[in-house]
C-alpha cells in the first residue's frame, strides 16, 4: 500500500524558517516525481513545489520562489520542503504527493494527510 | 483568481446527473496538456478521480466520467449519491507558469 507521510509542521514565528519531511513507503520512491501541495483552510489547492526523480528538475511556484526548497533523499524514502522567510500568507495544510507524468500528463495519483505550518506572531 | 476556472458550486437531487466544468487556456488545457480531477471529502486529502481528460483509475466507478472540448474540461457524475457531496478540483500543467496548475475548486451538495 502506497503511504505517505508529512512531518515538520508547526507554529512558527515570521521570517522564520520550518524545514517538511514526507516518509514514502509501499513503492519504488526513487522511480516517481514528488510534489508538495498546500491548501489554506476552507480554500482550495495551491501548488508549491515539484521535484523529479533524480532531483534534476526542480519547480516553484512563484509565491515561494526564493524562499523555499524542494529537495530529496532516494535513499531514505524522503522528500523534503525547506521554507525560509516565512510569511503570515504560508499557513496552510501542507501536503505531499506522488506525481505521474505520461507524456503531457502531470497529476498527482497519491497524497498524504498533510502537516499544519502555522505562521503568527 | 485561478489559472483554470470552475464555477464555486453545484448541486443535484441524489439520482440526478451533475457536471462541474473546469475552462483554461492555450497555455495549459488548450496546448493539450492532460486535465485531472481530484475529489476531497470533508476533512481528508485529495483524491485522484480522473487522470489524462477521461481516465479512471481503478476502484473510482464508473458514475464520473470526463470529457475534453478545446480549452475546457469537463466532470460528470452521473445517479448522483449523498457520499459523493465534496469538493472536486481540476488540475493541469501550465507551460507559461512551467508547473502545476489548479483551479479553484467546486463544492457539490447532494440536495
């Protein structure tokens, strides 16, 4: 069964910096694209980042260009998100997802439950 | 505002047939670009329904279809059930932002 599971999240003070983890289990995480997804509660789906199998292509939107950085670790299963700079406008659902893409399809076919980044003072 | 486009709801009696529509441009749709559907229950994470315009993967039934004309998309649910009342988004790639794209969502009651 294919599981993904988001870390990391919390309440965080502005300029601050919060780093996500997502633990992939149950297929061959080296094979697929990654993609970090956020939602601001009782608001739809934003796109955050996407990054390829082998890290070569490395996608922002351009909301967190700059401030954020998609990253991952073949080896231990791992997808990262690390945020720098944070703003009020950052707190969202964070979600990780596994991407498909087939020629010019891109979608995502399996999410995490998400992790809560909160930022206030 | 949205790259893609979705009106914010729609509604139909249980047994009816229902479509949420999801319009973009030649930059993503329009430049044949696959358009995917995701379905997010209360409280959950998304759900993919339709991959590629008109796919499904296995195990979402046969009641969701979708369809693709120019730069729209298009979702129908077709003998319409109380659990199916959710939020259904569209998504596709965009070359012109050169990522992921989605639209702003549709709540569906089920009256």
């Amino acid at each position: 069964e294919v599981q993904l599971v988001e870390s990391g999240g919390g309440f965080v003070q502005p300029g601050r910096s919060l780093r996500l983890s997502c633990a992939a289990s149950g297929f061959t995480f080296d094979e697929y694209d990654m993609y970090w997804v956020r939602q601001v509660p009782g608001k739809g789906l934003e796109w955050v980042s996407s990054l390829s199998w082998n890290s070569v292509k490395k996608d922002y939107a351009d909301s967190v260009k700059g401030r954020f950085t998609i990253s991952r670790d073949n080896a231990k299963n791992s997808l990262y998100l690390q945020m720098n700079s944070l703003r009020a406008e950052d707190t969202a659902l964070y979600f990780c997802a596994r991407g498909a893409t087939f020629s010019l399809d891109y979608y995502m076919d399996a999410w995490g439950k998400g992790t809560t980044v909160t930022v206030s003072s | 505002q949205s790259v893609l486009t979705q009106p914010p709801s729609v509604s139909g009696a249980p047994g009816q047939r229902v479509t949420i529509s999801c319009t973009g441009s030649r930059s993503n749709i329009g430049a044949g670009y696959g358009a995917h559907w995701y379905q997010q229950l209360p409280g959950t994470a998304p759900k993919l329904l339709i991959y590629g315009d008109t796919s499904r993967p296995s195990g979402v039934p046969d009641r969701f279809s979708g369809s693709k004309s120019g730069t729209s998309v298009s979702l129908a649910i077709t003998g319409l059930q109380a659990e199916d009342e959710a939020d259904y988004y569209c998504q596709s790639y965009d070359s012109s932002l050169s990522g992921v794209v989605f639209g702003g969502g549709t709540k569906l009651t089920v009256l």
